[in-house]
C-alpha cells in the first residue's frame, strides 16, 4: 500500500535501456554519435552483457532445434533407455 501511495516515480519509469543509457536525452545524443547500445528488457544488464546473453539463447535454441529436426525427441530419448537397459515399456 506504501507504494502505490508514492505513486508514479520518474526515477523508476522509462525501461532499462533509457534508465541505464542516462534518460532519454542521453539516448537521443548517442544517436547522434552513432553509439548504439545492445538492450532487452526481459534482461537485467547493460550493452555486452544483454548481447552475451542474447547469443547464449539464440545458440541454445539453434542446438535444440537441430536435434529436433533430426528426429530426437523424448519418445525417442526413453525407446534408447529402454534399450540400453533391455527393459520394455510396461515394465
């Protein structure tokens, strides 16, 4: 209830990217240097951080999708278990 009562703060608004860049006319002055700056807001962080992570995901989600397309899926993960240990389904 306490803070609803503070109501808006200007401090706490505008996203990460505007807050961590300075405000917004900070932002429009690196666009006019041509200074760009890597931002998510679902990731908490600044520029290389933001696109680290961003690759980690995108390689992570390129692997997972190879295996899929080459058939491997969870019915196909426990058939080999059942397999390898010689044991059927209904067991």
């Amino acid at each position: 209830k306490q803070g609803v009562a503070a109501g808006r703060r200007p401090d706490l608004t505008g996203g990460g990217l505007v807050r961590s860049a300075g405000g917004w006319s900070a932002l429009r002055a690196m666009r006019n240097y041509e200074s760009r700056m890597k931002g998510d807001e679902r990731i908490l962080g600044q520029g290389d951080f933001v696109e680290t992570v961003l690759k980690a995901a995108q390689k992570n989600l390129d692997r997972k999708s190879m295996i899929r397309a080459l058939g491997y899926d969870f019915n196909w993960l426990v058939d080999r278990v059942l397999g390898l240990f010689g044991l059927s389904f209904n067991e």
